[in-house]
C-alpha cells in the first residue's frame, strides 16, 4: 500500500471515528459529517470522498447528501470498536 492510499484509509478511519464520538456510540443520533471533517482539516470534497466509501461499506447511513448529515450503523459502531475497516458489517 503507497502512502496516498494509507492516508486515505487513515481519514476515513478518523472520520468515522469522530461521527462515532459525536453520537456517542448511537445509531439513532444524526451529526454533520462535512463539520467533523472540517474540524480535521479535511476539505468538502473529500469529505464526500470518505462518506460515500463509508456508506457503501454500511457503516453509515446518509440522511441528506449535499448537507454531509448521517448516522452511524452498527456495523459502523462494530469496525470503530474493533479498529478495523477491513471487512464491512455483512463480512464474517
């Protein structure tokens, strides 16, 4: 792996990281993921980047798209409790 993708994987990690921290570990609380970003110094587009990957992994749930607002999953919970986005939710 070049360190282009590892920081890649290591933003989205933080990030979901920080979602997990902001709903405190709730799969019914609703955070702006594009405000979390930011506060980690990472740009909207990228951002976007990082939260349709996680989406599509199913460790979040997008409320409103062009907003950055989502939810963590509990398969989103498990990977942060776990520290791995390796294997997604429905992965053994």
């Amino acid at each position: 792996m070049n360190d282009e993708m590892r920081t890649r994987r290591d933003r989205r990690g933080a990030l979901l990281k920080s979602i997990y921290d902001a709903a405190d570990a709730s799969v019914t609380e609703f955070v702006s993921a594009y405000d979390l970003a930011a506060a980690q110094g990472v740009e909207q587009e990228e951002a976007r980047k990082a939260i349709a990957y996680l989406e599509e992994k199913g460790f979040l749930m997008v409320d409103d798209h062009r907003a950055g607002v989502v939810r963590i999953t509990a398969g989103g919970i498990d990977a942060v409790e776990l520290g791995s986005l390796q294997a997604g939710p429905d992965v053994a």
